[in-house]
C-alpha cells in the first residue's frame, strides 16, 4: 500500500473513540453513543442512552465468544446481545465507573480497564478487582491484549504490565519502553508485543527492546491505536488535537498516510482490520474504511 489507497468516509461529524468487528458489522463508539455500518458504510443503527447505553462516551468496544457487544464508557459497562441492554457499575462489582479498555480472553473472561481503579475481571459471575496494591503498574488503565497463552498484557500510565493468571511482570522505560504511558498494545503472530507510547513504538520479543521513533522512521510520537494486520504490517495512529495520521510498518519501512492522501482527520483513536484486510480506523472526524 505505497500508493495512496482508496478511503471511504463515514460519520464525518462524530467523533470515533473506537472500532470493534463483528461478522462484518462495524461497531463504532462515539461522543453520543454507538452506530453499527455495514461494510459498505451504510449506517444500521445507532444506540443512545435512550436504547439502555451506560453513557455517552464510548471510549472501548469488545466482542465476546457469544458474540455479546460490550462498551465501555464514563458512567459504567454496558453489555448487548442483540436485544437487551445490561449494564455494570460500582453496585455490581466494577472499580471504576469511567472505563478506558476491554478485551476477551482465550478462556473468554471480560477484562475491563478504568480510569484510577485498575482492571477489573468479570468471567461471567463474579467480578475480580486487580490494582497497583497486587501488581498492576498504574491504576489508570489505557490498553488491555490477551495472547495466546492466555496471558493479559495492560498498558498503563506507570509502564506495561503483564498477568500470567498467578503472577504480575511490569516493564517501564528503566527496563527499554520508550515511555512509560502505555496507550495501546498489539500481539502479531511471532508473539512480539508492540506497545504505542507517548514516544513512539517499542517492541518486546520476551528478552529484548526495541523501539522506533522519527530517528528510525516513524513520523508519530503519541501513539494512541496499534494493530498487526493479517500480513504482518503493523498499523499505528496518533490520537488528540495534535495527531498526524497513520503510519504502517511493512517489516522495512514506514509509510505515512493523513489527510492528505484521504483521512478525514489526522487525529486517529482506532485501528481494526476487517476480514477482507480491509482497514477501519476511528478518527475525531468520523470512520475512515482503507480498502486494500
């Protein structure tokens, strides 16, 4: 994808706080609540507090293995199964109630990070409290991956945390992080973590760091989404008022795109991937479809 690639703008005028893929139904969590497109771009749905949502602000989008949408939002967890809204707060056992993150484990626990009160785990009953006080490195909790040896990696503002299911690993920039805010996480296939921090891109191969920044080729510093697509090229956005777009990692070299080659914003929130290869990205002007 040297060439300028094609882009689809959908939502021009909302801000996207993230993207979740669900059988080709694109999920977008927004200032105002939540819209489902198809892959065309038609717009299906739109749910609002008015529908059952928790709040207004959608900041994390997560599917489970039923297929159940969660979001995370300021005033709690809302959970849809197509029909019916269920919604979880400090009275049913969260932290926190202003959620920043969610992600599905292998096993298929409901990980849910927060603002100050650590992760929160739901399996399906009862929900489990981890913070700063059992080994999580921050409570604020900006990122959540689960590998595939069931391992849940947590990016945070105090370095990038790790929970094997018995014990806790942190690594800050003492140890090679680039920063220590940690505000995304992807896993490709050779399992190598890539962390997106306040000062580029470091990579963990589980011995070693390794990170990339504009000495290296990388034009964005504060990298707010990370994804590793089906090919291996690795997607990475720059998120707030003073974002510059996208860049991708094709092993050798970064590319750029912004809005210049078709964004509709440069701030960018969210990168997800779809089953065509297709890239989706969340920006604070609405979804950008990148066809391949």
């Amino acid at each position: 994808m040297h060439a300028n690639p094609k882009v689809m703008q959908i939502m021009n005028n909302a801000l996207i706080r993230s993207i979740a893929i669900s059988n080709d139904s694109v999920w977008a969590g927004f200032d105002g609540g939540v819209s489902v497109c198809a892959n065309n771009g038609r717009i299906l749905h739109t749910y609002t507090l008015q529908h059952g949502l928790a709040g207004e602000h959608v900041w994390a989008v997560a599917i489970d293995r039923a297929g159940y949408k969660w979001f995370g939002t300021e005033s709690g967890v809302s959970r849809f199964d197509g029909k019916k809204w269920t919604t979880y707060t400090t009275a049913n056992g969260l932290s926190s109630n202003y959620t920043r993150s969610i992600t599905v484990d292998k096993p298929g626990n409901v990980w849910i990070g927060t603002e100050y009160g650590g992760v929160c785990r739901y399996d399906g009953k009862t929900w489990t409290t981890f913070d700063s006080s059992k080994g999580l490195a921050d409570n604020f909790v900006w990122a959540i991956t689960a590998d595939s040896q069931n391992n849940v990696w947590f990016g945070t503002n105090r370095g990038l945390s790790k929970f094997d299911g018995k014990a806790w690993t942190t690594w800050t920039s003492r140890n090679g992080l680039a920063s220590d805010i940690v505000r995304a996480i992807a896993i490709d296939s050779r399992s190598i973590v890539w962390c997106g921090t306040k000062k580029g891109i470091s990579t963990f191969n589980g011995k070693t760091w390794t990170s990339y920044n504009k000495t290296t080729g990388l034009s964005l510093n504060n990298i707010s989404s990370l994804l590793v697509d089906k090919k291996g090229n690795v997607w990475c956005g720059e998120g707030g008022s003073g974002g510059r777009g996208i860049s991708r990692f094709d092993g050798a070299t970064w590319t750029s795109i912004d809005v210049t080659r078709g964004l509709s914003s440069n701030s960018v929130s969210a990168i997800v991937c779809d089953s065509r290869g297709n890239i989706w990205c969340g920006t604070f002007k609405g979804i950008n479809k990148l066809i391949q």
